[in-house]
C-alpha cells in the first residue's frame, strides 16, 4: 500500500503540471451565439471585396522622403519612422522634399502601396 501511495505522490503533481501547459497552450474556442432559427442572424451581408476594404485602410502619411541604401523612403518629421514605398518612380520626384503620401500601410512589412504622393 505504501509503494502505490509513493507512487501516486510522484505521478500525480507531473500529471497535473502537464494537464496545466496543455491548457495554457489552447486557444480558446469562441461560442456560436448566434440563433440558427433566427432569420436575422442568418441574413448576415456578404463581405465586401478586398478594394473597398483596402480604401478604408488607406491613410496619409506625412514626412521627408529622402535615399536609404538604394531605395527611397518616407520619413516621419521626428525622424523616428521609416516607410518603404512601393512605388519608386512617384516618389523620385520628391527626393528630400516634405510630402504627404496617400497609401495603404503593410504593417507586417512597413511599406506603404502609394496611392498618391503630394508636396506637403
């Protein structure tokens, strides 16, 4: 009897350590609050295509674009944010001018696809 409870005392904390990582790990699982009897719920509007959403993105940067290696980038005035631009050819024409630059920003990247770029 003494062998099984030594036992149990050694397995028992291991087990609840692991059972506590496993859900520690776990995304929680969101509840489907929605009623599938309910015909409001199940007339949703469809999604809208990725262009109009992109529009809503779009926001205007402001700051100097100036050379870095061989690109050109969008500085902000305090110097502490740099964007790359995509489109190179728009942006030569304002080498180390102030500019307000319309665009969409790529957060996983940091570059902005120019929409337009317009002297500050």
């Amino acid at each position: 009897m003494k062998t099984v409870r030594a036992a149990l005392l050694r397995v028992f904390p291991a087990a609840a350590m692991i059972v506590a990582l496993c859900m520690l790990g776990q995304p929680a699982i969101a509840q489907d609050t929605t009623h599938h009897n309910d015909p409001a719920a199940q007339q949703q509007p469809a999604p809208q295509p990725d262009d109009q959403s992109s529009a809503a993105q779009a926001k205007t940067f402001t700051g100097k674009i100036v050379k870095a290696g061989d690109k050109l980038v969008l500085t902000d005035a305090e110097g502490k944010t740099t964007y790359l631009l995509d489109d190179q050819q728009k942006a030569k024409e304002f080498v180390n001018k102030n500019v307000k630059v319309t665009g969409v920003l790529d957060a996983s990247s940091g570059m902005i696809r120019v929409s337009a770029i317009d002297p500050a």
